[in-house]
C-alpha cells in the first residue's frame, strides 16, 4: 500500500516536472527533427520554437535557414559554426539575440538584414569579415563590438542602422570603419522617405539604384545573394527636342512617372476636364499612359503617373529628386508647399519661390550642393527640418558668415558664439533646428516680431537659463526646448496659441493666457521617432491589436511595443475620388471600398510613416467582391494615387484580403473579375498579440502539445496509484 502510494507521489512530481521543462528538454527527438542538416550545413530550421540551439554538428548556417522565422527571438549558435551564409537570418523580425560561437570566422551577405528586433551583438574574435549589408535595416540595433581581427567590413554592411554604435579598439579595421560610417549617418536623412537610398552618393540624375530584395506579404523564393540590377525603365518619350514630359524615379517601391506638363521652370499640371474623351487627351498622358503600359510589362516595378505639382498647390515630394537638369526654378504662384525631398541632391542653383507659399517641408532642399540664391515671400510660416541643408547657401553662410541668415523674414541660419542672444527685430519665424546645440547660449530675447518658433529650434542648448519669447509668438513646435537642462522656467506670453510636443523640456511652463492647443508635428508621425512622443514606457507587450473589422489581424515587423490599428471604411471618399480622376480620369469603380486606417502606439499621435518596418494587415473582404481578382490603391502624402500588391485569403472561415504598407493613408480595394487563383488559409499573427512560448500563427506546437500530453497522462496514473493506495489503507484501518 505504502510503495503504491508512494510510487503514485512520485509520478505526480514528475509529470510536473515535464509539464513544467522547455519544450526542447521535454522532446528533444522532436526538436532535434526541426533542423535540415546536410554534410555539416543547417539548410533549414523548419520549428517553431521562439528560443533555438543549433546543434554542435553544424559547421554552416546556409544561405535563408531561417529565413522569415517570425516566431524566432533567440539563437545560440554552437563553437563548431564558422560561416553564416546570405540571407541566413533575412527578415526574422523578432529575433532580438544571438549568440554566436567562437568557431565563427565568416558572417555573409544579408545575414541578419531586416532583422527589426536586433539591438545588440557581440561579434567573436574569429571573425575576419562582415558581408554586404548583413545588418542591413536592422533598425532597432543600437550597439555592436566588433573584435581587431576583423579585417573587412563591406561599406554597406549596417545600412540604415541609423542608431547604431560601433565599439571597437582605437587604430583597428574597424575603427577606421566606424568613423566612415559615423559620417555616412549624417547623410541618412533620406533614408526612411528615399526608396534605395545610398548613403555617401551624391550624384543628380533619375536612375534606379540597385535595392536589397524586397519583403513581400507572402515569404519569397530565397533571393540570389548578389541581387541583380532591376529592369532598366522604359526612357520617358519627348514630343518636342526641348520639352520633358516626366522623369522616371522609384518612390514607394514602384516606378513612378513624375509628369512636367511645362517646361522645367514652369511646374504646372495640365488639367484634364471631366469631359473630355480619353482619345483628345493631351500628348503628355497619352504618352505617359503607353510608358506605363511599358513599365507594367517589364518585370515587378509597377505605378501610376503622377504629377510634379498637385492640383497646382504642392511641389510633391521627391519630384526633382537627383534631378540633374535643374539651374534656376521660377514656381508659379498658388502653390502653398514645398513637399519633402522635392528638389533634394538636384543641381538647382537659383530657385524663387512666389507668395502664397507656407511650408517646406523636410529635406526640400536637401544637399542640393550648388544652391546659392533662394528668395523667400513673406508667406512662409514653417520651414521643416534639414530643408536647406548642405545647401551653397547654409555652407558659404558657416564658412564666411556671422550672426544671423535672415531670408523673407525666416530665421534661417545662426552662426555666432554668444553666450547672450538677440534676436533681430522684423523676424517672423524661426526655422527648425537653428540654434540646436549652442550650448554656449545662456540666454535669448526674441523679437515682438516672431510669430513661430520651429521644431527644435534650441534643442540640446544645455547650457540656456533664460528665456524672453516676446510678445507676440503664435506657434512653438514640437521639442523647441528639448535638452535645455539648464531651463528651469519660462514665461508663456497671451498670444500663444499653439504648443507642440516636448516644446519646452522639462522646464515649468506659466501661461500668461489660456492653455494653447496642443499639436505635434510630422516627425512625431515617423515610427522610428519614437522618442518625440510622450509614449508611456509602462505598456503590455509588442504587437498590434486591430479594432472596427472582424475577423482581422496586422504585424508590424519589428515591433519593440504596443500598437492599435483603427480600421473604418472612409465616412468621405473625396480625397480618393480626386487622386483616382487625377491619375486615371474616371470615376472610382463602382466596386470599390475606400478604407481609412489609423495606426497608433500610446501617445495617441497617428503614425503615418513606417519607415522599413512594413505593417502587414489581413480584413475582410467586402461581399461583393468575394470570388473577385483583387486590385489595391492607396494615397501618398501627397494625396496622389499609389499601386499596392494584395491577396485574397481565409481567415477564420471568412474571406479577407492580405496587404503591405509601410505608411498609413487611405486606401480601397476593388475586383478585376472573377479570380481563379487559389485562396489560401491565414491565421492569426500570434506572435505579434503577446502569444505564449511555444504558440505559432497555426497554434500550439506538436513539441508542445506531446509534452502536455505526455505529462498529463503521468499525472493522471499518478493520481490513480494514489487513490488506490489510500483506499486500500482505509480497508486496513477498517
């Protein structure tokens, strides 16, 4: 009875015991089945564990093993690893830590690219060389060692780790590396807005650049790890020997014609009346049609025309970039924006700018190297960060100027040492960033006259006391004092009527008037700009919940927090309405649903730029479009019509259909005809909504399973053998 009862104990502990090991202890067998192993190399990691070990008989991680292995978070590479192959880690979003052997001599090309949750890695000392962007886009990564014995590092290698400090010894490979790179971050302010950006080229002109593969919504084929040049685009037609009707560029992951209806100085779209018959279109389309018609066939670039200038208001973002037949720029008046990059890296020299005009937008001017003359109206009321940046202007201003760069009224440049600052009479606004990081400053009197103070315009002036924003300051912009340790206090004069975020630090505000409206600028809408958010640290895990659509899921690729995804279909479909008869002079289909999507993290502020980070979204599909081929637009920043890819998918029983963004606008969904392609089950993005360990986009994995069956069952014969003992004491005792 005694050794029953007893037995029936101990089998109890151990079925605890089971149910409470990794799965990778409770199942080794299985977990061992989840590696492909050939000759030494891992070809591919086919589990489901969040934590891996690889096996101590692998030499070679090959080339994609784990390729898009979302559910991944750790791994631990034994000492016999020395080669991590092309795109071994490509796109394994959660993957935050790995630990590398010190067997390991060779990290390939592409790696770890687009690995969102890297932050941190240790390269070991037998490492001689780091490949082609193998920490490419690894966003989130803050800090890397890298030991003297590494002797190549390929100049591509951390693109876009715009966050990223190398640790290293002084006088060393990858020293010298690393201040290389220190100075290409300073010309990563294209990066996120500039599709194939390369960091150092400076060159004008419209070509394709070479990008790394692109993540699509489904996982690809494993690309070849030395990418090839996309197609060439088709040359835009010329009517004329002088004219130029549009200019090729890749913006948003498509080829997308910019239309010049004029000539170069005269950036005015032709307008197309409702009216007029698609056969007595002007040249200009009918050519840009039949050139679309082109690029559509080439290969997998696709797009929509779109104009230099919107509605005869916007200069859009990107237009003219690199554009190398610019010299002097006469804009016609109406227009009211500058938009973001619009003449970036252009060989734009003289540019006037008519009334009427409020914002430049970020990086307008951008490097635009040989700019010497700007002439501003006493319109503008913003003027965003980097907007005339290494600029001939802003350097022969460093160089040879003192004091103040005044143009049109706009503050636009400071290059003094005073430790007093005052600031000229007849100045209305102060443009972003202009005296960040004077730390001499101690003190600053604006001017009556100064209606805006811009975005961080004395950001990480550490060493400024006191504050006088006159009398009739309007509008302070987002993180205008931000970093002003020194600021203690400052004085809110009545006409304030605007207050952006983080505009005076931690210092204590007194309002002479009524509390000014609170604002944020559009750098607080960029994902990566996370600290210009007052976001609260104290949140559940990462990943993205999706409300106002059921059945719906959404991950946000390298998710680090919290997000919420509002979904409504569009209460005005206007906005779209006028960039789908902009670009295809029609109506929208009649089965067409418009859709407004906002992303959010817990600041409350809407994130409309996602950067690299793509936001892969599954909804339902309208009925009326079930069966259909489906076809996907949205909007750019500029209200203009974007192609997007989409899919047809079940989720949960319900057809739905699957996208890709990596920004947050509106966008519409509509059939093409009855589709014959076949529809396939999705499930729900587990590991972006806090899953538990072992769980997949499928569920609970069989390692996981079998281990609580297999402990359940323990505990149940444990239980059994117990009872019996007991009743047959409680005989005895009878």
């Amino acid at each position: 009875m005694r050794k029953k009862r007893s037995f029936g104990v101990l089998l109890i502990v151990v079925a605890l015991i089971i149910m409470a090991l990794p799965v990778s202890e409770a199942d080794a067998a299985s977990s061992a089945s989840a590696f492909v192993i050939e000759g030494g190399t891992l070809l591919r990691y086919r589990g489901t564990e969040k934590n891996v070990s690889v096996p101590d008989t692998v030499e070679v991680i090959g080339a994609s093993a784990f390729e898009d292995k979302t559910e991944v978070e750790q791994v631990v590479l034994p000492d016999s690893v020395v080669r991590i192959e092309a795109y071994a880690f490509w796109g394994c979003d959660n993957l935050h830590t790995i630990v590398p052997g010190k067997g390991l001599t060779d990290i390939g090309d592409y790696a770890f690219a687009g690995c969102g949750g890297l932050k941190q890695m240790t390269v070991p000392e037998n490492v001689t060389a780091i490949g082609v962007q193998a920490f490419g886009d690894c966003v989130n990564m803050t800090d890397i060692y890298i030991p003297s014995q590494t002797r190549s590092i390929h100049e591509s290698a951390f693109d876009g780790c715009a966050r990223l400090v190398i640790h290293c010894e002084a006088g060393t490979p990858a020293d010298i590396y690393a201040q290389a790179f220190y100075e290409r971050q300073k010309e990563m302010a294209e990066y996120e807005d500039v599709p194939n950006y390369q960091p150092g080229e400076n060159t004008s002109g419209s070509g394709t650049d070479t990008p790394a593969p692109e993540q699509t919504p489904e996982p690809t084929p494993a690309p070849d790890p030395e990418p090839t040049s996309t197609p060439e685009p088709v040359p835009s037609p010329t009517p004329g020997p002088a004219q130029e009707i549009g200019s090729t560029n890749v913006v948003g992951n498509q080829a997308v014609v910019f239309i010049n209806a004029g000539s170069m100085n005269v950036l005015e779209p032709t307008p197309v009346p409702e009216e007029v018959p698609q056969e007595s279109l002007p040249s200009v389309l009918t050519d840009v049609a039949e050139l679309m018609g082109n690029l559509l066939a080439v290969g997998p670039v696709s797009g929509i025309p779109k104009y230099t200038v919107v509605d005869g208001r916007i200069v859009a973002d990107q237009a003219f970039y690199r554009n190398d037949s610019l010299e002097e720029v006469s804009l016609k008046e109406g227009i009211t924006e500058i938009g973001q990059f619009s003449y970036a890296r252009s060989s734009l020299k003289e540019i006037r700018i008519p009334e009427g005009v409020t914002d430049i937008c970020y990086g307008a001017f951008y490097h635009c190297d040989d700019l010497e003359k700007v002439t501003l109206p006493d319109t503008v009321m913003n003027v965003e960060p980097k907007a005339f940046e290494y600029t001939a202007m802003l350097e022969n201003f460093k160089n040879d100027g003192t004091g103040f760069l005044v143009n049109g009224g706009v503050l636009l440049a400071y290059n003094g040492s005073d430790s007093q600052v005052f600031v000229p009479g007849g100045i209305r606004v102060i443009a972003a960033e202009v005296f960040a990081g004077h730390t001499e400053i101690e003190s600053v009197r604006l001017p009556d006259t100064v209606l805006v103070v811009g975005e961080a315009a004395f950001e990480g002036c550490t060493g400024l006391r006191q504050v006088n924003l006159g009398a009739g300051v309007e509008q302070i912009r987002d993180r205008v004092f931000a970093g002003c340790s020194s600021l203690e206090t400052v004085k809110v004069p009545a006409s304030l009527q605007t207050e952006g975020v983080f505009s005076f630090g931690d210092a204590e505000v007194i309002y002479n008037g009524s509390r000014p409206e609170k604002t944020y600028d559009v750098s607080a809408t960029r994902l990566s700009n996370e600290q210009y958010r007052d976001v609260d640290r104290e949140q559940s895990g990462p990943g993205v919940t999706v409300v106002g659509a059921s059945p719906s899921t959404a991950r946000l690729e390298g998710a680090a927090r919290s997000y919420i995804l509002s979904v409504e279909q569009a209460a005005d479909s206007t906005e779209m309405e006028a960039a789908w008869r902009r670009a295809m002079n029609s109506g929208l289909p009649e089965n067409m649903t418009v859709y407004d999507l906002q992303l959010t993290d817990n600041s409350g502020i809407p994130l409309t730029k996602l950067g690299h980070s793509g936001l892969n979204v599954v909804l339902p599909l309208p009925e009326a479009l079930w069966g259909q081929e489906l076809k996907m637009v949205t909007t750019d920043r500029n209200g203009q019509l974007e192609v997007l890819g989409v899919e047809r998918v079940m989720l949960e029983g319900t057809e739905c259909f699957r996208f890709r963004t990596t920004h947050l606008s509106l966008f519409a969904v509509y059939g093409a005809g009855p589709s014959d392609t076949e529809i396939r089950e999705v499930n729900v993005y587990r590991s972006s909504m806090g899953a538990e360990p072992g769980s997949t986009e499928e569920g609970v994995s069989p390692a996981a399973l079998a281990k609580y069956l297999m402990g359940a069952a323990v505990l149940v014969l444990g239980f059994v053998l117990s009872l019996k003992g007991v009743r047959r004491g409680v005989r005895r005792i009878k």
